[in-house]
C-alpha cells in the first residue's frame, strides 16, 4: 500500500500559555488543522517560521502545503499603510511563508491556502487587500465575535477546481475581517458570499492551487481536504516515477 502523502502546515508564531505557569513565544497550531488532515488521509507535519533561504529544502521533502490562517499580514507588502483596526504583523511568519509559497509553485506541489493564507496566495500574486471589511461590507458578518466561528453561505463557479469539488452553495465556517480587494495576476475568483466577498481563488493550469477565504477545519466537510490530500498523493506518485526514471 502507497504511503500518505506528507502535508506541510505552517504554524502560528506568538506567546502562548500552558501548564503551571508557563508563558513563552511559541510555534504553535490548532489541532482542527493536522486532524483534518490526517482525518483526510494525509501525513501532517507542522512546519513553524524559519529562514526564506531554507524554504526550498522544505517544500522539496512535501507532498502539498497548507498556509494556515492566522494574523493579518503586514500591509506593507502590498503597499498601503496599516489600518487601525488591523493587527499587528508577524514579519518572520509573512516571510516563511511567502517563500514556502515561492517554492511550492515552483515545483507544482499542491497549495491550500486557509483565510490568511489566501490573503497571502492573492498579495504574493501582486493583489491587494481590503484591511477591515465592516466598512465595505457595512456589516460584521464574516467576524462578528472575536474567537467565535460563525457560518455563511458561498456559492462555487462552475467548470472551477472549487466548483468541481463543492458543486452548488455551501455553508461554510468564517472567521475573518480582511479579504481580497484587488486580485493578483493569475489568480481568479471561484467562489463567493451573498455580499460579494471573495471566497476562494485558484491558479488555473496548476495541479492544485487553491485557497478560501473560510476554515474548512472547522467542521465535518472533508471535500476540500480530501481534495488537497488526492492531488498531493498523485504529486508524490509522479514525483517518484520522475525520480525513479532519474536515478534509472
């Protein structure tokens, strides 16, 4: 029997809490994310901020790659100042991973990308951002308590890798209050909310390059992890053949 595909998740980078009084920074991950994974039929494996320069060695030993969500990113990256309402940024966490995103399109292996990470997917692509989406939207709908998922409906676009695995609207898991403005070269828009906002994009003619701007982790619906692990594993299968035929 072929062996799981391995799935690189990128972790948070904060202070954290446990125990009898422990209190340090921390490389850490909800635990949604690698059981949703494995749950899927995938081998998940934390991958925490390290160099740019080390992201390549990383990606080259994956299957595919998950961008985890997690904190805005700095809006320097995309050229604007920071909203008041935005957080602060993780600048060695925005770094890693834009250079795991860097590598992994490089080398075709398939990408999910979870709410910041598929605000990350549209900024790497030259996108932009909308940094606090209530004053767009005129409602707080996609965030309205903090540390609280709430759910909505998105309607997939047909003949898209969204569409495909989704098929009609769907109810999803949200929590986030930034969102794509400007979308980046490439990339097109593949689903949708009642309001207009962007909910998930692709790279079309990739193997898999997906992101949402929802939490598929949160919930039973294994359709977009069980996608992601699929093109991983034919990603390995031919990646073994390539090497196989390599060192033939």
């Amino acid at each position: 029997m072929d062996s799981p595909p391995l799935i690189g998740i990128t972790t948070y980078l904060t202070e954290a809490r446990w125990g009898a009084g422990w209190a340090m920074p921390a490389s850490l991950l909800p635990a949604a994310y690698p059981r949703h994974i494995q749950a899927a039929g995938g081998l998940a494996v934390m991958l925490p901020p390290d160099g740019p320069g080390t992201a390549a060695a990383v990606v080259e030993r994956l299957d595919g790659l998950v961008l985890a969500g997690g904190e805005d990113l700095d809006s320097a990256l995309y050229g604007q100042a920071r909203h008041p309402r935005a957080g602060n940024p993780v600048p060695e966490r925005d770094r890693w991973e834009s250079a795991l995103l860097a590598a992994a399109l490089d080398r075709d292996i398939p990408v999910l990308g979870i709410c910041r990470g598929m605000q990350l997917m549209n900024v790497h692509a030259g996108g932009t951002l909308v940094q606090h989406l209530p004053e767009r939207l005129g409602h707080d709908g996609h965030n309205p308590q903090v540390g609280v998922f709430t759910r909505h409906r998105v309607k997939p676009a047909p003949g898209t890798l969204t569409g495909d695995v989704l098929g009609e609207v769907t109810e999803v898991a949200t929590h986030h209050h930034q969102g794509v403005d400007r979308l980046g070269d490439g990339l097109i828009t593949t689903a949708q909310a009642e309001d207009g906002t962007i909910e998930a994009v692709e790279f079309p003619g990739r193997r898999f390059v997906l992101g949402v701007q929802w939490h598929p982790e949160m919930g039973d619906d294994l359709r977009i992890l069980r996608a992601l692990v699929a093109a991983s594993r034919a990603t390995a299968v031919a990646r073994g053949s390539g090497r196989a035929s390599s060192s033939a």
